[in-house]
C-alpha cells in the first residue's frame, strides 16, 4: 500500500494546455502552455502558472477558470490523475486539454471560486469516505485548524509524509485492512471443509433416520391399506351373489403376516 500511495502521490501529467480560440484576441495566438500536473492536484489550481501565460491575450472580463476536453467540460473537484486515467482510454503524452478563462457553464459544472472552493470540496470528500469507511465522520469533523490546513498543505505541495502524519489521527482505515491474510484464508477453508464435512456426516444420519421411519410407516400403510381390500371384496361378493362370503378376515393376524413378509 505504501508503494502504491507513493507512486500516486509522486505522479504527475504532462498537460499542453490551449486557450479556447474564442478567448484569444491577439496575432498570433498564444503558444499552449506545457505543464506538468500533481495526479492528486486540481485543475483549477494551475490558474497560477496559466494566466500569466495567457494574460496579454485575453478579453475583458472576470476570470472563472475551467477546463474541456475534446468538447467536455471537465469537473474541477476531480483530481488531475483520476480525469486523465477516466477519460483517456489511449493515454495521450501529452493529455491536450483547453482552458477557458470566460463564460463559465454554471448549469453543467459546480460554482468554483478558486482554492477555497477545491479546498472545502477535498474536506467533504473526506468526510463522505470517513463515513463510508467508519460509518460516521465524527474524526474528520474534530480536526484542528492547525491539522486542517498541514492536511490541505500537503495536497498543494504534494507532501506524502506530512498527509499520512494528519490522516493517520482520522483513523481512516488502509486497503490492507481489508484484505485477509494467507493463514487467514487457509484457515477460514479448513474451518469450512471441517464444517461441510460435519453437517455431510449429519445429514447422512439424518436421512437413514427418516428412511428407517418412512419404512416403518410404508409397513403399516400397505398392511392397512391390504386389509381394506379384502373388506371390500367381500362385501361386493354378498352384494353380487347374494350369498354370504366365505373369505374369513382376522385383520390383527393378517397384519403381523404381512409385516413378517414385508421385513
């Protein structure tokens, strides 16, 4: 997990960033500027490096940043990596996006004011993985001031060591936690054969147990169910000839016949 966050954490993406032809009032056009972006920085955070590159060239107007790609408006409260990996099915070197400095498209992208908007927006993302993880957010909402600002710090500067130092007292919990250990499977499987192995044993007792009381019952049924027969043949022979039968039916003998054959 440690070389994983590191690998983020370190990562970074060449962008070539164009101004929208729209914005450009200048002969020539601005050259792109080249850009080397944090994976877990934000767009909207390059403003810094990108408006002294395009200033000159821009028209009047409040400045409200925000970035497309191929036509898609791209959301600022993402980090840099995640955009790039979701949208770059072929990664492109480097990820050639544009950049607007006017008319902000508030009914597709979320009001941003700068760094204090991606700063709260991290904060709350914060909270809803504490809670998805610990099933509240009580940790992230007793953060010092002092803990709020190393922590939002660390994501500016990119600083691995000092984001652990303040993560780690929100006891949010690491994938490794989640994954079992090999001695773990191994004996959560023998534990489960064991089982299966008891409940098999069980069940074939169980079955012999009922096939031993189905049989007993099969007995007395067919003994019953002979007895009437011949109860009924004799009555059909008075009723057709008239005559008093003289099939002779001692139904406890018959019974004990049939169960000494049947056994």
């Amino acid at each position: 997990m440690n070389e994983g966050q590191e690998y983020v954490w370190m990562g970074s993406i060449p962008l070539q960033i164009h101004l929208h032809e729209s914005e450009v009032t200048t002969l020539p056009p601005p050259p792109p500027a080249l850009v080397l972006a944090p994976r877990m920085g934000y767009l909207p955070l390059l403003i810094s490096l990108l408006k002294p590159h395009f200033c000159t060239t821009l028209p009047p107007g409040v400045d409200t940043i925000w970035f497309e790609y191929k036509g898609l408006p791209l959301k600022w409260y993402i980090p840099t990596g995640v955009l790039f990996d979701l949208l770059c099915m072929e990664p492109e070197r480097p990820w050639n996006l544009t950049v607007h400095f006017r008319g902000y498209p508030s009914n597709l992208l979320l009001p941003c004011d700068g760094e204090d908007s991606v700063k709260w927006s991290f904060i709350n993302s914060l909270k809803e993985a504490a809670y998805v993880i610990n099933g509240n957010c009580k940790n992230v909402m007793n953060m010092s001031q002092t803990d709020q600002v190393e922590l939002w710090g660390s994501v500016l500067n990119g600083n691995l060591e000092s984001y652990r130092r303040v993560s780690s007292k929100l006891k949010l919990e690491t994938i490794e936690d989640f994954v079992p250990k090999k001695e773990t499977i191994e004996d959560e499987h023998t534990e489960n054969i064991d089982s299966v192995s008891n409940k098999s044993e069980q069940s074939t007792g169980d079955a012999e147990a009922a096939g031993q009381v189905k049989t007993r019952f099969l007995f007395v049924y067919i003994c019953g169910l002979s007895t009437t027969i011949l109860m009924i043949l004799k009555m059909l022979q008075t009723l057709i000839t008239g005559t008093k039968s003289r099939i002779s039916i001692d139904p406890l003998r018959f019974t004990k016949k049939m169960i000494s054959t049947l056994a």
